[in-house]
C-alpha cells in the first residue's frame, strides 16, 4: 500500500525529501531528496533530524536491541531498535527520520539514559516501520 498523492489528506500535500536543519556536521537543506530507503549496519553513521532538537549524527551501536521505555509513568516494550550513540533527542523529535547518502533507514523513537555517562537513541529501521503501518516512503525521483 502506498499513500495517494491526489487525495487531499494532508495539506500542504507529502513532499518525497527531509528537512535538514542546521548542526555541526550539517548544512540547512529544506528540499534534501530521499532516494531510497535501506538498512543500517553496525558501525554506520547516520544522521537524525527531530522537530524539537535539530540534527545530530552518530554510529550505530546495536540493531536488534529490546528497550523498556516509560513514559508518563506508562512503560512501553521496544522490540528489535537499532541504537544510535547520540543523546541529545527530546519530546518532539519522534518520529523524524535518520538518514544518509539519500537514503531513509529509520523513525526516531525515544532516547535513553542508561546512567550517568551512557546514553543513546533507538530508532525503527525504516522497512518494519513501512511494513508495519502498511505504507511505503514517498520517493524522490
């Protein structure tokens, strides 16, 4: 299943790119074009853009990871996460995109304290976050 772009179910319709803000490893680009979409690899960097931090980039440090995630006093299962070793994601930024070369590998889903000096993000590979809400990324031509 793929979205339709000639229904109106958003406005401003899908744009096929990811917006890049500004960081030290970044340059602002509001029209940066995915591509393709892949898995990552141990050892890769990529980048993550949230809403409400901007953009970091880091290595992968673990796929196939389980976390125990709490959330208003709720804890919520994450199965089968990579793991980026950057911290600095905050409430807002779920859900942006970690990216590379054009191409999609994730969603952002939380970022983890695991002690005082060990911290990380975990990400949804891309293809199980297609699979499981049963849609596909828009493609830049």
């Amino acid at each position: 299943m793929s979205i339709d772009l000639w229904r109106s179910w958003a406005t401003p319709l899908p744009i096929p790119a990811v917006v890049v803000k500004g960081s030290a490893q970044t340059a602002y680009d509001p029209n940066y074009a995915i591509r393709a979409t892949a898995f990552s690899s141990l050892g890769q960097i990529l980048c993550r853009t949230g809403r409400t931090t901007g953009t970091e980039c880091g290595e992968v440090s673990n796929l196939g990871a389980d976390e125990t995630e709490s959330y208003n006093g709720v804890n919520y299962q994450l199965r089968n996460m990579g793991e980026l070793d950057v911290c600095g994601a905050a409430d807002g930024d779920s859900g942006g995109p970690l990216y590379k070369n054009s191409r999609a590998f994730g969603l952002l889903s939380a970022s983890i304290n695991a002690g005082p000096t060990y911290c990380f993000t975990t990400y949804q590979g891309i293809h199980g976050a297609e699979n499981l809400m049963g849609v596909s990324v828009l493609l830049s031509p």
